[in-house]
C-alpha cells in the first residue's frame, strides 16, 4: 500500500472517532500539484488526482463524499450526499462514512460528539466565517454544542493573510470585538490589516456553545515543504484533504 504523509488531530476526541489532514506529500502530481493534490477542480491532470484519491481511499473506510464547496454556510447529512453536490459541511452518525473538506488557506474544521455519536467536517474561508457557518453547523447538529469537540487544522494564519477593508468590515459587522483579529499592515488610499480567521473561528466556536477548540497552528502559507497555499501560490495550487469518520466497529 502507498503511503502518504498525514497530521493527526492532538485532542480530546473520542477512541471511536478517526480523523486527519494530508498534507502535499505521497502522490504522483507534478509542478505546482506536487505531489498529493486531492482537488478535482484546480488544474491539475485528472488522471493524477484519481491516482492520488484511489491511495487516499486505502487508508480509509469508504470513499470520501467529496463537496462541490462553494464559501457558502450549506450543511449536509452525507445520508443525502450525491455527486457534485453544493455544500461546505458535512456530517454523519453513521460508522464508517467518511466527512471531507478540501482547503488551501481556509480552515479545515472538525468536530465530534465527545461520546463518538456523530462526526463533520467543514469548509471555512473568510466568506463562509463572514456568512455564519460555524454557527450554522453547530446549532443544526442534533447534539448539545458543549458536547461537541473542534479542531482547527492546517491553515493560514495572520502572519501571511492580508485583506483590506471590506473583509474588516463584514466581520465587524457581525461583532466589533473582531477588531482585535485585524492588524493594521499597510495603509494608504485603502488601508490594509493582517487578519487572523483563526481566532475568529475559535470565538465563534466559543459563541456558539463548543467548550472544547483546539488550533493546530499550523500555517499553509509560511510552509511551504509541506502544504498547499493558494494565497502564497498565487492561485496555481493543490489542495489538502481534512477527514473525519466513526470508526466501522464502534459500538452504538
């Protein structure tokens, strides 16, 4: 069996639930897709991102239900996944059906009932953070949000994520203690700031009842060896898998 390098959350998350990010290495792309890109839909030859999901799949119980994500707040029970299916979450309380999300920048968001009841995955770029999908995902799932767990992984973080005032100013919109997730970086006729998603995920998270977040603090755009990073690539990048699933035996 080929093998791939993989990141495994470091938290709180019961022994029934799996989950992981991939990271760039372990696949047969080429250039700018080297070498394990998972995304279907970013320029990469076809045939190679077929080769590098079919090695993903050895790894895991079924095959992932893969998203047609659109930076929108959409949440699917994978109950009614089918191809090309417009969403940015995912979840299930079925064992062994496999949540995914692909990210180059955004964040990867897992999370899972902390007695393994059910597991989701989702797709969190400023838009979607913007929109309320934490929110959204969070009061929809058919468990209390304090039982739930998250996990933030590989993403890019404010060091590297420049915006300017329209990104600002649909945060602060929603809550002006966002102010303190924008530094100031650049000004001008249109000042911009470093924005930090990460942190506010976490206080939505927070907002929204979870009492247990953990950050991986990993940063896709200041690593270069390991991860895909649209922003720093400059739109010519692969894309990295986060995954979740109940384990196929796990008692009910």
């Amino acid at each position: 069996m080929e093998r791939f390098d993989r990141i495994t959350p470091a938290w709180p998350a019961p022994a029934s639930v799996e989950a992981f990010s991939t990271t760039r290495h372990g696949g047969v792309s080429h250039g700018a897709y080297h070498s394990f890109n998972l995304g279907a839909a970013c320029g990469d030859e076809a045939l190679a991102v077929a080769e590098n999901r079919r090695r993903l799949g050895q790894a895991l119980p079924s095959e992932p239900s893969w998203l047609n994500q659109k930076h929108g707040t959409r949440l699917i029970h994978l109950k009614d996944w089918q191809p090309s299916i417009e969403a940015d979450a995912a979840w299930t309380d079925q064992p062994g059906q496999v949540c995914v999300v692909l990210t180059a920048d955004c964040l990867p968001v897992l999370l899972a009932e902390k007695h393994g009841r059910l597991v989701a995955a989702v797709h969190a770029g400023w838009r979607g953070l913007a929109a309320g999908i934490i929110e959204n995902v969070v009061q929809a799932l058919p468990a209390s949000a304090s039982d739930l767990i998250a996990w933030i992984g590989p993403a890019i973080s404010n060091l590297n994520y420049e915006v300017d005032n329209r990104v600002r100013d649909a945060f602060l919109r929603l809550d002006a203690s966002f102010s303190d997730c924008f530094e100031p970086n650049r000004t001008g006729q249109n000042q911009h700031y470093l924005a930090d998603l990460k942190a506010i995920a976490l206080a939505q998270l927070q907002a929204a009842g979870v009492r247990s977040s953990v950050d991986a603090k990993l940063c896709t755009s200041s690593d270069s060896e390991r991860f895909f990073s649209h922003r720093r690539d400059q739109g010519h990048s692969g894309r990295q898998a986060s995954l979740i699933w109940i384990k196929p035996d796990a008692e009910r």
